[in-house]
C-alpha cells in the first residue's frame, strides 16, 4: 500500500488506545491509505482500457479516460477501450526540452528554462539554426523527478522536475512525501486520515475499521463509502467512535448528510467499525462474553455474525439459568441455530411467566400445573405447529440440564414434559418436484444455460445425488473415492448429523468434478479447500460458495430457461426440493427403503418412510383406478371409499409381495394356503388388469402351440387341460381389450 508517513505518536496508552496501537499495523496507521492496485476489497479493479492501471469511476473507464471518451463525442465504448492510450489524466509524458539530450522540461516554446535563457542571450536567432549550433547535453547522472511515472530532470534544489514543481507550488507547498502520495494516487481510491488532526485515537479507529474490512476479505470498500464516514466521525466532537451509542450515531449521520445514492453502504460502513472497535474494547471468550445480554458469537469463534439475545427474558433468575443453558448447548456441539430456537422459548416462557395472570416470580413457581397453563396457552399460538413444538422440545431439554445439572434445586421434580404434551405431527408427504417440472430442469440444453460452469455442476449433484444444499456447497476439492471395484463415489460431510457420507456417482459427475478441478487450480494455482469456492471476493480461493448465492444463481437461472409448472406458471423451487425428488424418484422405481435411507444418510427410517408412503398412495390410485377381471374374464369391482377398502388394499399389497405372478396378482387371503399351484390362470383367486395384456397375449399363443403338439402326439389328456387355460385367456383377453380405455390399452401396448 502506498501512504503518507505518519508523524511520531508518543507511548501507547492503556484501555482501547493501548489496543488500537497494538492492533493496527504500520501500513494502515498512515495520514492517507492508497491501497494496493487489484485490492478487491478496496474495489480497485483497472480501468477497462489495457494497461491502465487507474481505478474504473463510470462506465468501467477511470476518470482521465471517461472525460476522454466523453470528449471524442462518446464513441462505442468497446472499441474506444481497445484503441486508447493507456496513460491516463496525469500520468501522460510531459514535453522535454527540444535541446538533444536534455531532459529538462520543455517549459517555453519546447525549451527548458535554462536554454531559453541561452537562447535569448544569443539574440534570439532562428530557432532551428541556433539548434544546429547548440552542443548535445551529456549528463547521464542527473537526478530524475521524484514521482514515479515522470523522467525528467528535477530543477535546481526542488525533488521535482520544472513542471511538476508548479503544481506544487500551486498547492501551497504541502509535505512533500504526501504531495507525491497524492499524484502518485490521482484518480484512485484513497482514504484520507488527515481531517482527525491530532485526535490519534479516533483516527486509529477508522484506520482499524479499514484494517478489518481488508483482513475479512467480504465487502467492497470504496473510497466512497468510507469518505463520508471518515469525515462524520472527524466533524464530531467525540475522542471515540464508542463515547455515543450507535442510535445516536445514525441519528448524527442523518441529520448531517442528505439522502442519496450509497448512503445505506456509508451507515452500513459505519456499523461495521463500530462493531468492530466493541469486539476490541470487549475482547473474546467467555469469561469476557457471558455476563452480558447480547451475545456476539464470532466473539466465540462461531462463524458469521449471528448473536444470542438474552435482554427479551425479563426475569433475572430465569436469564442467568437460559446463559447457562446455552453456554452448555454450544460447548456440547449443538449448532447456533438450535441454541437460538432454545434461546427464544425461553423468552417466550418469560413473558408467559411475567403475565398477571400466571405471576410466577421464582423458579420453584414453575411447577407441572404451571407448565399444563402454558401448553394450553401455546395452543392458541398462530405459529405452526412444528414451530410450537421446537418450543416444548427446547423447554423440556432446559428444566432437563437444570435438574441433571444442579443448576436450581428449587425446580419443581414435576417441571417436565412428556410425549403426549407435544401436538400431534401432521402426516407430511415429501416436497418432490413434478416430472413435467424435471424434464425441463434436467434437459441438457437448459443446463448449458447456467453463467458459470461450477453451479451447473452443483445443480446437477443435487439433482443426482440427493445432497443438501449446505453440505454440496461446502464439498471438499478432493471429493471423489473409488471402492474396490473402481466405481466412483462422491464424499462429503453431512453437517446436519455431524458425519462423513458417501454417494455413488456415474461417469458424467465424475469427469464434470475433474473439469471443475483444473478450473480451481488455473486460477488458484495453491489450490483451494472446496469444490466450490465462492467466485467473488475470494482472492486466496479460502472461502467456500455461500448458499445465499446459488440460491440467488439459480432463480436466475430458472427465469433464463423459462421453466413452467403443470399450469403454465413460472415453477418456483427451493434446492432442497430436489432431495425430495430424488428419495422419491428411488422409491418409485422399488430400491429398497434401507438402501435409500443409505443414499440420503439420514439416521433413521423414519424420514425414508415419508416416501415410501408416497409411492404406497400413487401405486394405490392407479391400482383403485384400474379394471380388474378374474380368471373367467369377469370384471371384479372394488369400491375405493367402501368400507373395506383399506383391508381391501392391504390384502393386494400382500399378494404382490408373497405372490410374484407374471400376469396378475393373487387375490387370496393371506391366511389360506393355494389349491391351484402354479395354475393361477385356472384359480378362482386371480385376478389381473389391462397392464398385463402383452403378457396374455404370449401366454395364449404358447397354449396353442401345447395343445397342437398335444393333439398331434395323441396325449388328448394334456390338450384337455390346457383346452380350459386358453378358453379363460380368450375370456381374459376379450373381456380387457372390449372394456378398457383406449389410454390403458395404449399404455399397455406401450409396456
């Protein structure tokens, strides 16, 4: 980075102003920041001519070649980016003394001063003659300007050449290494410190505020953005950004600034430096973060910027137990989603605790009939019911870690909950997308229309393989593993159980992951922890795609490809839906539940199950809605809503397992042993629908050919028998094709 020198601080002080000097290193403790070239997180991209080097303003042009084009009458930008000059405004070759081998600045009429005063003592003679008489200048040693981009000779004492020299004058003559800071950054982002004078402490702040946004390597900081902020704070009357509370300063800024573009990134900006000097102030850890009511969890070490609230829970005994719950729920690997869900039914018991009606002033009030009024209370909860039952879920674990941990031994050993006091579950059906909605998603072409080619990998392992969206972003750069056979497998961390899972992948996954591969390392050439790193703001490739992110890739996406719902609406869909569909999609075509409960890694059975009943309903309405006809070709007729119908259901579904047949299925009760082995289509138990016709149709010409061999050989006994299978399969058949739909009988010719 490039900067002004700062002028000596004296000794640090203790408190916040001892940890700012220690904090803040040299290269941002600087009167004006001139962040490195290509810094993302300074927004100092180059300006979209080749070989400048200066900072975009509009259009992607820095300032010097945007007042250019604009000059030119604003031609195709395209092309004037590709033909312009690369010097910008105040980087252009200054003219240099006509004289040969001078290198003094060419100041009147292409003289230096020097030899226009040769010049005019030789009597101003014509210029190009009085040239020819002038001996070149040998001096290879004289010192050159002080700023980097000029070459020219300095003049006389000054560091600068004829020229540049001038305007520095013309500025007053400022210092002279913060004049050359400034030309050297003339048309960059930089950020100016000197408006805090001698109030070292606040400008420190600011400084570390800049510092942290640089390290963190997340947002854009524009010069824009901090400008402003900078000279709020400055024209303050405060020693620190901590002596107001934050409200104040929102209020302070809007008073003072009126409203315009940015300005919700300038409040932003200031937020983030005063979160950031609190975290300095308050230091991490426990011992530092426990006593208070609002918990910052990166002070922690958790990830992200979420936060515990405990102010909401206006009993202070009630408040101390819910910290302790909580400290304990964090320290055992509970996430900080779960610890937030607990967190706020503990709040909401609070306010049900400190209503007039129940009053329970100390924790030996919180017996089971307090707790039966408030069950009966939070049945009148508009919130859903899943949401109310993640409150007496987190309650029940509370009064648990408080008895187990001897937190409180004034808890009533009746303070608990039970099974029966949870609300009944709702029945839910898996949130599968429909096949006319997969067909447009999984066709080629649409996925060719992603931007960039690593969400299109993304989308197609979550349509594949059934990952969550949390854990398929986060997968590692060397995901694939072979088993013994060479068949390739996709590793990854279910974070939702806290566990290593695998999920078998075909070739094509496998080949995108290793083409996705090469483009991680051509770009990062160290490599980077994650298949999918995030595309932006990510210049070491550490920091994993967010969710966030493909979310917002792939609504994008979906407009792009126009893909519409059965009705002809624009399909909206979460990436999670296609975890739905996949489970769902395996069930329908009959992998066993314990193989997809493997493939989804989920824990138990139970979820797997939601499936399965799924297809138990399609397999059950297509079979209600389906003719059946016995053996003598006689419809049979099975009322759906009678009241048999669910045993009815429960008697095929047990004939379809324990009876393979290859034409039918067997109507028998289960409870009955068959007289007719292995001659269904003579048993007064078949029955069978117009799926199976093609089968039919086989199965009569191979009695024919029987019965002809028969006939032939004299075995009149065998012909007789077979002369009654091929009288029900004329039966069967005849009874099928005459009163089916033309839709069965074309899906059965289809079959």
């Amino acid at each position: 980075m490039t900067a002004s020198e700062p002028t000596h601080a004296p000794p640090a002080a203790p408190g916040l102003l001892g940890k700012l000097m220690a904090a803040v290193r040299p290269e941002f403790r600087v009167d004006i920041l001139v962040p490195e070239r290509g810094a993302l997180v300074f927004d100092t991209s180059p300006c979209r001519v080749p070989g400048c080097v200066r900072q975009p303003r509009t259009r992607g042009l820095c300032k010097g070649h945007y007042y250019t084009w604009k000059d030119a009458g604003r031609p195709d930008i395209d092309v004037f980016a590709t033909t312009a000059s690369p010097e910008g405004l105040g980087r252009k070759e200054l003219t240099v003394c006509i004289v040969p081998g001078c290198r003094h600045g060419g100041a009147r009429r292409g003289l230096c001063v020097r030899h226009q005063g040769f010049w005019e003592r030789s009597g101003e003679p014509d210029r190009a003659v009085w040239l020819a008489t002038v001996a070149p200048v040998d001096d290879p040693d004289h010192p050159v300007c002080a700023l980097s981009y000029c070459t020219l000779w300095t003049h006389g004492r000054s560091p600068f050449c004829t020229n540049h020299r001038s305007r520095w004058e013309a500025v007053r003559r400022p210092d002279i290494d913060e004049f050359i800071v400034l030309c050297e950054s003339y048309g960059d982002d930089r950020f100016d410190f000197r408006p805090f004078g001698d109030r070292r402490q606040l400008k420190l702040e600011m400084q570390y505020a800049l510092q942290c946004r640089h390290d963190e390597r997340q947002i854009k900081t524009p010069a824009a953005v901090a400008r402003p902020v900078i000279a709020l704070a400055a024209a303050s009357e405060v020693a620190s950004l901590l002596d107001w509370p934050m409200p104040q300063w929102i209020e302070y800024f809007d008073a003072n600034h009126a409203a315009q573009h940015g300005q919700n990134g300038q409040v932003a900006f200031l937020r983030y430096a005063y979160r950031c000097l609190e975290d300095l102030h308050c230091g991490g850890g426990w011992e530092a973060e426990f006593p208070r009511d609002v918990w910052e969890l990166h002070r922690l070490g958790v990830e992200g910027r979420k936060r515990l609230r405990f102010d909401g829970i206006a009993q202070p005994w009630l408040r101390e137990l819910a910290k302790r719950f909580a400290r304990w729920r964090l320290s055992i690997g509970r996430s900080p989603n779960q610890t937030y869900i607990d967190v706020r039914a503990v709040t909401r018991l609070s306010g049900f605790l400190e209503s007039p009606s129940v009053d329970v002033t100390s924790l030996t009030g919180v017996d089971r009939a307090t707790l039966e009024r408030y069950l009966a209370d939070l049945s009148t909860d508009t919130r859903a019911l899943h949401s109310r039952s993640r409150d007496i879920s987190s309650l029940g674990a509370f009064f648990d870690a408080i008895r187990r941990h001897e937190w409180d031994h004034s808890l009533p050993a009746g303070a608990a909950f039970y099974p029966d006091d949870f609300p009944k579950p709702e029945k839910r059906l898996p949130r599968g997308l429909a096949e006319h909605v997969m067909a447009q998603v999984e066709q080629p072409a649409n996925l060719d229309r992603w931007n960039h080619p690593e969400s299109r990998l993304l989308t197609v392992i979550l349509m594949r393989c059934g990952l969550r969206i949390g854990d398929a972003s986060k997968v590692a750069f060397d995901c694939v593993i072979r088993d013994g056979d060479r068949a390739p497998y996709l590793h990854y961390t279910n974070r939702k159980m806290k566990r290593e899972a695998l999920v078998p992948i075909d070739e094509e996954v496998e080949q995108a992951i290793a083409e996705q591969q090469q483009r991680i390392l051509r770009r990062w050439p160290d490599g980077s922890p994650w298949l999918f790193p995030a595309p932006r703001m990510n210049p070491d490739g550490r920091k994993p795609l967010t969710t966030h992110s493909y979310r917002g890739q792939l609504r994008d996406w979906l407009d792009r490809c126009e893909v519409r719902d059965e009705h002809g609406r624009p399909a909206h869909l979460t990436p999670h839906q296609w975890r739905h569909t996949f489970g769902t999609r395996l069930i329908n075509r009959d992998v066993p539940q314990e193989v997809v409960q493997v493939l989804l890694d989920h824990s138990s059975g139970e979820m797997t199950a939601h499936y399965a009943r799924l297809h138990d309903t399609t397999v059950r309405r297509h079979w209600e809605a389906a003719r059946k006809v016995n053996a003598q070709g006689e419809t049979v007729t099975i009322d759906p809503d009678g009241p048999l119908a669910e045993a009815n259901w429960a008697k095929q579904r047990l004939g379809r397992v324990t009876q393979a047949l290859p034409n039918g299925f067997c109507g028998l009760p289960a409870v009955k042993t068959c007289p007719h082995a292995n001659a269904c289509l003579t048993c007064p138990m078949f029955v069978t629908t117009p799926e199976f016709l093609p089968q039919h149709r086989e199965h009569r010409q191979q009695v024919l050919q029987i019965i002809s061999a028969a006939d032939a050989r004299g075995q009149q006994r065998v012909a007789e028998m077979n002369q009654q299978v091929l009288g029900n399969l004329d039966n069967i058949i005849t009874t099928l094709e005459t009163n089916s739909s033309p839709e069965e009988l074309e899906a059965a010719d289809a079959g």
